[in-house]
C-alpha cells in the first residue's frame, strides 16, 4: 500500500483543524431595534444573505490586447430577509412602524433624512458551537421592502412568511471580538437548555414522536415532528420579559 506523504498529511489535518462553516449557524441584529424585538427577529427569521461585492471596470485599449481597469466598488443590490410570521405580526409590523418613521407627513408623504431612520444591520456567521467566527455590517441600511403575503385555500399546513428587503449603501467586516447578540442572551439565560429540558419527555426511546433536528435562529434542537418552532416567538416575550433590561 502507497504511503501517502506527509505533506498531504499535514494539509488534512490543517482543513480538519479548521472545519467547515455552515449555512444554518447565523444571527442578524439590527442596532435600531430594541434587545427584545431583535431576539424575536433573530429567532424567526428564515433566510438571509451576507451580502457581495463587486469591483467595475472599462475596458482599455491602448495597443494590444484590451485591458480592464477598474474604477468603482459597488455593492451587490439589497439584502432580502425572510421570517417566520408570529400570531401577533411582530415580524412585519416592527417593519411597518420603522417605514412610518420615514414620512414627516402622511398627507403630503414627505420623507425625513436618512440620517433619522437609517441603521446598521449585522450579519454574524457561527461555528458549530456557536461562537461568531465572521461578521458583516451593512451601513446605512433601511426597510426599502415589505413584500405581500400570498394567502391560498390550498396553502394549509403553511406557516406565514415575511420577506423584508433592505437597501444599504455599503457594508464592512468586523472581527467579533465577542459573543453574538443571540449567544449571549442564549448563554446568560439558558434558553436551549430550557428549551430541551421541556420537550424531553416527548423524544424518549419508547417516544411515538419523532423528535426533528431543526435550525432555530442559528441553533439546532431536536422539536417533536410537526411542532412549528415559529409557535415559541410568542412565549419568548414571557419568558425574558425584564431580565433582557438587565442584562444587555
């Protein structure tokens, strides 16, 4: 049998090191809103995208083969967002209410200046144990879209979604020198731990439930099937109720 050399060796366990990131271990914080509305977005939303960069060129030709020269940094359209809409509505009408801040009038609908209603939004990527690992920072950012809900008679067993785009004018990187938003809070009240504690009774060896890995703002727990994680949102509010003032 061929040994592999060890050069080989040594570049496995380099990338085996590091592993791998994943697309359902994520957080999103928007500094405009309070700690409470941020853990009930967080905890929804559905899908999100870390936003691209692109560099513009023109082409130039002074003798030869044509030459791109780049002139210009532009960042890639807006940020759409999708959430998981509660009994309540939070997930759209947090959205609404900040759309509102925008016109100084609602009969003439003139609109404020950016400098009054514009945030920064942070898009944090965790590792498997949750610690934030990258993180992005959208300047400028403002609730551009509230995208319609399709209602249908042969849509039952859906749960209602919220899409929200967003317009920014740039972003940065940031190296997250601390726990994420969502962790810290997860960390200082044990909310998974809680979480799991709860539904143990329901995934036992001798359980008729199956009990589903589901991805819950970036955390996976196993929930009995057929258990719409987006249900929880709603107790959320009852169960931190003040400690997030004294905490965050």
């Amino acid at each position: 049998m061929t040994k592999i050399p060890s050069t080989i060796n040594s570049l496995i366990a380099n990338i085996a090191h590091y592993g791998s990131s994943y697309p359902h271990k994520y957080e999103i914080m928007i500094t405009q809103l309070d700690a409470l509305s941020n853990l009930r977005l967080c905890v929804s939303c559905e899908t999100c995208t870390m936003p691209g960069r692109n560099i513009s060129t023109q082409d130039i030709k002074i003798h030869g083969p044509i030459t791109e020269m780049p002139y210009e940094v532009s960042y890639s359209g807006d940020l759409d967002v999708t959430f998981k809409l509660s009994k309540d509505f939070k997930e759209r009408i947090v959205f609404e209410q900040w759309q509102n801040e925008f016109i100084t009038n609602p009969k003439t609908h003139n609109i404020k200046y950016l400098d009054n209603y514009k945030s920064e939004i942070e898009i944090t990527q965790l590792d498997e144990e949750d610690k934030p690992i990258h993180r992005v920072v959208l300047e400028d950012a403002w609730p551009k879209t509230i995208s319609p809900i399709e209602y249908g008679d042969e849509r039952g067993g859906e749960i209602n979604k919220q899409r929200i785009g967003f317009s920014f004018r740039k972003w940065r990187t940031e190296k997250p020198d601390e726990p994420g938003f969502l962790e810290g809070i997860l960390g200082k009240l044990d909310l998974v731990g809680r979480l799991e504690r709860a539904i143990m009774p329901f995934g036992g060896a001798d359980s008729p439930i199956p009990m589903i890995p589901t991805a819950i703002g970036g955390h996976v727990v196993r929930l009995p099937w057929g258990l719409d994680p987006n249900q929880m949102t709603g107790q959320i509010e009852d169960l931190l109720g003040d400690a997030l003032g004294d905490i965050i």
